[in-house]
C-alpha cells in the first residue's frame, strides 16, 4: 500500500468524498444489527416456532408493501431529483398524490388479502394462523408502504441520512426499544408494536418532507403518468429484489413448518450482514448515477458504479468470511436448536458475497434507462424462483431452499452485468468504458 495512502490529509479527503455512503452504511449497521437483536429476543426466549410466526407476518407485509409501491420509489427518486439540479422545491400537489396513490395501491392490496385469507393464511402458517394475523399484515403493509414512499422522497432531495433512518432504522429501534421496557410481552404485542411504530415513523416522514416542496408556478410538477411509466418496469425488480427472502420463508413454512421457517429465518437474518453493503451503498449512489446519466457523463457513471463495487467489496468480504466460518457458534448464541441451520448460513452468505461481488449492475441498468431489461431479467428470475423453491424445500429441506435462492439471485446479477457492458460499454467492476456501447439502447 502506498505510504500516501496512509496520510492523514488523504484520508479525510477519503471520507469526505464517500462521507454520505459511510454513513449510509453505518445506518445500515445499526439496522441490521437492531433487527438481529429483535430475532435474538425471540427465538432466544420463545423459541424457533415464535420466531417463524414474528417473521411470517413482518415479512409479509413489507413484501406487500413492495409490491404496493415497488418501481414507484424508484421511479421518484430518478423524477424527483430534477428539483436539486433545477434548484427549485417540489410541488406539493406532486408529493400529495404520490401518498394517495401509494396508499392507494396498499388498499387494494389489502382487500385482496382479506378475501383470500380463508385459505391463503392456513397455508402459509401451515394450519391455523396467529390471532390478528390478517389485520397485522396489513398495518404492516400500509406502514412500509409509506415508510418506503418517503424514504425515496427524501432521499431524492438529498437528504440521504434522514431518508435512510426513516426506511431501516426507526422501526427496529422503536421494536427493541419497547421489548427491553417490557421483557415479557408476548410475541403478538411485540407485532403489535411493530405496526404501530411504522405507522408513527410513515407519519413523522411525511410531515418532515413537506419543507422540500411549495405550492406555485416555480415548483418540480411530475405527472403521476410520468412516474408510473418510469415504475412500471422497475416494479418488477423491486419485487424480485424483496420477494426471495419472503418465498423462500414461506416455502420452508408451507412445506415444513413454522419450526423450520424460524429456523431459515435466524440464518437469513445473520447473513443480511451485508445487506448493509447492498443497499446502504447502493442507495447513496443511485441519484449520483442519474444525475450523471442525466447530464450524459458515462464517465461519471462509470466510476461511481466502480466506486460502488469496490467499496461494497472492501466492506463485505471480510464479514462474508467470519459468517461462513463461524457460522455454527454465531447460530449457538442465540440458542442450541438454531445451530442446525449453519448450512444453510453458508450457502446464503456465499450467494450474497458473490451478489454484491458483481455490482449495482441491475441499479445502472435503471438508472440509465435500460427498465425494460431489467424487468425481463426479473420476471425470468422471479419465475425461476417460483418453481425451484418449494420443489427444493421437498426434495432438499432448508439446504435445498438455500442453493435454489443463491443460484436464482446470482444468476439475475450476472445477466445485469453482462446487460450493462453490452448495452452501454461499462464494467461496473473496472470502471472501463468501451468506446462505443456493443449495441444501441
């Protein structure tokens, strides 16, 4: 390593330069480590069974949220940013009909889920579901659904930190927060206290983004029909990205049980570790990316994917390898019954290295306009995921489950990456540009 590198000079000017990703990142820390800890009170004092059915319903319900306003976040923070480069606030009418249409959308889904409960919610807890099972559910869509709006919102005036707390923090803190005041509520208050917070959280997001928007002729107003054509595309990956975790807990618990669920749902939980990397980073960088698409500097987008890529590896790596080795007693900590899903640790943590090995590919994709792409490269993976999970949850178990969602998620990757050389001429590794893209957009 070279001795300048050591300086103090270069590395203030080092922090300085990814300050907003560092503390993306240690946000994402936080998170991560808040929800490990809320896992850990429950499996720890009620078991693998209590822990599946707390991860049944959350789960559900963000991915209901996803599916309720997936594409749509996105599609703001790339239409939004137009504001911080044109210097001028947001039009409030804009931002209010992003809420109604968000909320709108969670409501639909929420009358869907009530009509089939009778016998989605057996089949997916395996027998008779929780108390309130239904009605948390969908608190716990419309708080993440809004969570998740605001977030993107905030973050495309760059107000990346505040965005961050809003998204991943502020839930999982209000949780622990509330089980070591009162350590021996049961696991449906503790639900409860999840809905309620996020619906708190929604609703303090929202008050704090109307200082970034006005009401007036010198406003950013975005079409709700721009927005959605921009989403559309997107909507499709944000479901991809947030449905293998839910699809693989809901195959082991249809297929296996509640008590196996639990059990995929500790080791999933250690290995969102680098989850941190994934979207912390990749969400600082993503209106970087398109504000520099926008001004049509492929160069520019090309080192912040590279800066992506290395810092995601510089980060991750090392966590990886300690998970993987240690993956038996880091499962004992929380309780002798859970250390029987060390494998299937491993073999997550292995997909997730190799995952965030290769980049923000699919993030440069829909930031340069390549949506198209990206959905078809999502529906085929989605589709693959679909099948290949519950078939691997019978024939293999939890192992089984493991290897189908590793292959599927680094399978999409890779077709990302290679879409992205080919398409636009960039290696998000290197940072290389070809001097023409392989073939027009």
């Amino acid at each position: 390593m070279p001795a300048a590198i050591l300086r103090p000079s270069f590395l203030i000017r080092w922090v300085r330069a990814h300050i907003h990703s560092l503390i993306s990142l240690a946000v994402r820390a936080v998170a991560v480590l808040l929800g490990f800890v809320v896992t850990f009170l429950i499996g720890h004092n009620y078991g693998p069974e209590a822990n599946g059915h707390y991860a049944l319903i959350t789960q559900s319900g963000m991915l209901l949220s996803v599916i309720a306003v997936g594409g749509i976040d996105m599609a703001v923070v790339r239409k939004l940013s137009e504001a911080v480069a044109k210097k001028i606030p947001v039009e409030r009418a804009t931002l209010l009909k992003l809420v109604a249409y968000s909320l709108g959308f969670a409501a639909l889904l929420s009358t869907i889920l009530a009509l089939s409960s009778h016998w989605a919610l057996p089949v997916l807890f395996k027998g008779e579901p929780p108390r309130d099972a239904l009605l948390l559910i969908i608190l716990i869509l419309f708080a993440r659904a809004l969570t998740r709006l605001m977030s993107s919102i905030l973050r495309s005036q760059k107000a990346y930190t505040w965005g961050q707390l809003v998204e991943a923090l502020f839930i999982p803190l209000i949780v622990v927060v509330a089980i070591l005041v009162a350590p021996h509520m049961t696991v449906d208050t503790i639900l409860w206290v999840t809905a309620i917070g996020g619906l708190a959280t929604g609703a303090v997001a929202l008050i704090s983004s109307l200082p970034y928007t006005a009401s007036g002729g010198d406003t950013l107003h975005v079409p709700m029909a721009d927005v959605l054509k921009v989403a559309l595309p997107l909507w499709g990956v944000a479901i991809f990205l947030n449905i293998s975790e839910w699809y693989s807990l809901a195959s082991a618990s249809a297929v296996l049980g509640v008590h196996e669920a639990g059990l995929y749902r500790v080791a999933i939980q250690v290995a969102s570790a680098l989850g941190i990397v994934t979207m912390g980073l990749f969400s600082v960088y993503s209106p970087q990316i398109s504000a520099a698409n926008a001004g049509s500097n492929k160069r520019e987008v090309a080192a912040l994917a590279r800066s992506a890529t290395r810092l995601s590896l510089l980060f991750s790596l090392p966590v990886a390898l300690a998970i993987f080795i240690f993956a038996p007693e880091i499962l004992n900590v929380i309780g002798p019954e859970f250390a029987e899903a060390a494998p299937v640790l491993r073999i997550v943590i292995v997909g997730q290295a190799v995952y965030t090995a290769t980049g923000p590919s699919g993030l440069v994709l829909a930031m340069t306009g390549h949506e198209k792409i990206n959905f078809w490269l999502t529906m085929s993976s989605t589709a693959a995921l679909l099948v290949s999970a519950p078939l691997a949850a019978y024939f293999a178990g939890l192992v089984g489950i493991s290897i189908a969602v590793a292959v599927v998620t680094i399978a999409r990757n890779l077709g990302s990456f290679y879409a992205v050389w080919k398409k636009e001429g960039i290696n998000v590794m290197t940072g290389h540009i070809h001097k023409a893209p392989l073939s027009a957009p």
